[in-house]
C-alpha cells in the first residue's frame, strides 16, 4: 500500500512538471510580432509619447507592455547589461556603444520615429520669454548674469543633461545654482513656484502634460530660444522642428535587441508605420516621415 502511495506521488510530480514546462514554452511560442507580452524601458523625457504608441499598439493587438520609465544612463546601462532588450531613447547609439553588441554578436535594430526637443521654462511672473543658448551655457561654466538664478535639471542621469552637458563641454554639472530632481513634472512644479529659476525639459512634457499638471503649465513662460552664432529667437514648436530654426533639437529611436520576430518588431514596425506617425503629429512633436493627407474631391454635376 506505501509503495502504491509512492507510485501515485510520483505520477503525480512528473504531470505537474511536464503541465508546468509545456505552459511555459506555450508562452514562449505564443509571442510574435503583434501578440504576447513584452517591457520597454523609456527615457523619462519622452515617456507620454511612448505612452500614446503602446495604448493604440494594445488596442489593436493581442499585446501587453509593461514600461519602465528611467533616466537615460539606467535605461542605457540596462540594455548594455542585458536585463532589457526593448528601450526608447533620445538619441542614437554611439559607434562605441555599438562596438558593445557587436562584441556579444548581437545586432540592435534601431528605429527613428519622431522629433523632440529641449525646451527651457521660467517662472510666469518673468515677463521676458527670450533666452539665448550661449548664456544657458554660460552660467553652466560659472559665468552668472542676472538673468538666470539658477538651472533645473530633471535627473543628473537624464537625456536633458547629457545633452547640455555636451553642448557646453562639461563631463558634469556644476555644485552651485544647479538643481536635479528626478522627473520632468517635478521641474515643471518647482519653476512654477520659483521665480528667476530656468528649467531643462523635454517638450514632450509641454505638449503632452497630464491632467494634474495642466494648471502648474499654465503657470510657466515657454522661452524661445536663440542658437549659437545665429540669429532670431525661436519657439519649440512642430514648425520649428519641421523647418530645423529650434536649435534644441533631438531624434527619438526604439531600439530592439530581442533577436528574434518579436514585440520588439511589431512595436518599432508600428510607431514608424503610418498610424504610430499620425500619432506622433498629434502630439505636438515631428514625425520622422510626415503622414500622407488624403483627399476626398467631390465634383459636382455641371450638368442640371
């Protein structure tokens, strides 16, 4: 009777495994390009238009992602060490980032699909809404002017400071009147309530706030900015963009290192196909490649 006991649990383990393993590459094989489950680790500067591509992608797809906003060196650093194989960036990769993979014998598909920018922000009781890129740069190297009392950063890791950074020559940013937070809205809250004060942010924050922070916009001058060595001031605005006057301007990429014909595909596939451009368009920033109009001309019968 103990030994039939025995045969019984022993039966028993070897169903529960053999269920357990088949679920397991049933769920393996059940990802392709357009269903299964799959994360992406997004820049936090760019996090609503990432957001705005996956709830349309989920709506007309049998998939789900999971996204993980960070700041650019984590979501860098992640897909590097591979804990992440789908990520949304600022940026393209470097040619020694690329040397990276390539020494691990992996490919990254790197797709553009929009253009963003950079945009400063000031306190709303600050009547002038101009600003000049040389004196942003300026007080970054510790030249002040009474114009700007200090600069706000989102993260000391983020897109937006690596980009100044590099505009200015700085391996990193100053101790004094710099200040770093962690998100974009959290810029945003603190220059609203701090007047002098000039934050750093992504313009898809500005086109895209939230419900909770439309009143804290509106709270805030959008500064046009003049370039280095050019003339006239310019908004960041989607013509600007298109006409290439802002000079605070960044590519945005989905980069899929999964190595296979999955989410990863079907995602980038989609956000640089047609609709993922019209949704681009809406949302204030450009699209890489402007989606055709059609028109409809009805004629009418000459003839009655």
């Amino acid at each position: 009777m103990f030994r039939l006991k025995n045969i019984y649990v022993l039966v028993l383990i070897i169903f529960i495994f053999f269920s357990c393993k088949k679920n397991e590459n049933e769920s393996i094989v059940k990802e392709t390009i357009l269903k299964g489950k799959a994360t992406i680790l997004v820049d936090e500067t760019i996090t609503p238009i990432v957001e705005d591509e996956v709830m349309v992608f989920e709506s007309k797809y049998d998939a789900k992602f999971t996204l993980i906003s960070s700041s650019e060196s984590e979501v860098l650093n992640s897909l590097f060490n591979k804990k992440a194989k789908i990520v949304a960036i600022a940026r393209n990769l470097t040619k020694k980032e690329l040397k990276v993979f390539e020494q691990s014998k992996i490919v990254p598909k790197i797709t553009k699909f929009a253009i963003d920018g950079i945009a400063f922000v000031s306190n709303k009781s600050n009547n002038d809404t101009l600003i000049a890129l040389k004196d942003v740069i300026g007080f970054m190297k510790g030249n002040r002017n009474s114009k700007i009392k200090g600069l706000v950063f989102d993260n000391p890791n983020s897109s937006t400071v690596n980009y100044m950074n590099a505009l200015a020559g700085l391996s990193g940013l100053p101790e004094k009147d710099v200040f770093t937070f962690k998100t974009n809205n959290e810029v945003l809250k603190f220059v609203s309530e701090n007047d002098g004060m000039i934050g750093v942010v992504g313009v898809n924050w500005l086109s895209q706030p939230i419900p909770s922070m439309e009143s804290i916009i509106k709270n805030i001058n959008i500064l046009s900015v003049k370039g280095l060595d050019k003339e006239g001031y310019f908004a960041p605005s989607q013509n600007n963009f298109a006409e290439g006057t802002y000079p605070l301007l960044r590519d945005l990429f989905i980069v899929n290192c999964q190595g296979a014909s999955g989410l990863g595909m079907g995602f980038s596939s989609f956000v640089a196909g047609d609709i993922g451009q019209r949704i681009v368009l809406k949302s204030g920033l450009l699209p890489y490649k402007i989606p055709a109009r059609n028109l409809n001309i009805i004629r009418g019968d000459s003839k009655k």
